[in-house]
C-alpha cells in the first residue's frame, strides 16, 4: 500500500488539476459545472485557498507515487462542516483511506460532528451507513443528495 501524500491545493500543476477536475467518470458524480478552464480553474483555487483559511476548515491536493489523484477537505457548508473527498477514478480504491485521514483532522479541529453529502448518482455506503448518527436525503442546487451526520470521536 503505497503512501498519500498531501499537500496545499494551490501547489497543483495546474494542467493535472484540469485533467482531474475535467475527467467524464469523476464529473457524472458531482453537481454539473462547466468544463474548467484555466481561468475557471484559478478562480477555483483561489476559492479553495480561501476556505482553506477558515477556522475549522481543511482543504489539500492528494497525490499518490508523485502523481495527483485527487483532492479532499473539511469546508464549511451552511452550519455544518462536510467533508469533500475528490479521486480520479483509477483511484477509487484510496477513498476509504482519505475518508480516514479526514476523520482524524476533524478530530485534531476539534470537530464533534461533520457530513457526507453524496450525489444520488453515487451508490449507499454501507460502512457510513453503519457508523453515521444520522442518514437523511436533501436537495443542493436542484439535485438529490444522501446525507450522512457523523460523530467525530
């Protein structure tokens, strides 16, 4: 098992974050924006460098081997701190391991409770299922969402 790396999202080769943040397979599960380009992306970034800078808030790129795979954070959205896990798909098999680390940065925070927002296109989890206060459906921005409140111990 090969080590993850993680670091500030504004440190990205910018051509790999297009690559990752415009690839078909991991846009079919996120809500529909439009294919970033390099203007769209550094706004983007600059929106993440931003969060990154709030108090309860973690925002980092994610790199496996010297290769972006992904990016992940705890942002804050509404009252709630959710947790946002990103992976290129030929990497999906490490989103249990980023969840985990996610998990133990809320607690470092200080966090009592965070959220999974999953887009309705994505399958039950049933290991969040199991471990989640609370499993709800909501609607963000016209689309269905799976909510999953977790305990932070």
């Amino acid at each position: 098992m090969s080590l993850l790396k993680y670091y500030n999202i504004e440190e990205v080769n910018e051509d790999d974050l297009l690559a990752l943040l415009n690839d078909e397979r991991i846009r079919e599960h996120l809500v529909e924006h439009e294919i970033f380009d390099k203007i769209k992306l550094r706004s983007w970034v600059d929106e993440k460098v931003k969060l990154n800078n709030v108090e309860g808030c973690r925002v980092r790129a994610i790199e496996q081997n010297d290769m972006l795979i992904g990016w992940c954070g705890i942002q804050l959205e509404g009252k709630d701190y959710e947790l946002a896990i990103i992976i290129g798909s030929s990497h999906w098999g490490v989103g249990k391991r980023v969840f985990n680390d996610l998990m133990s940065w809320a607690k470092e925070i200080g966090h009592k409770e965070v959220v999974i927002h999953l887009l309705d296109s994505r399958n039950e989890y049933q290991f969040l299922k199991k471990i989640a206060k609370e499993v709800s459906t909501c609607r963000i921005m016209q689309r269905n969402f799976t909510t999953y409140r977790l305990a932070v111990c």
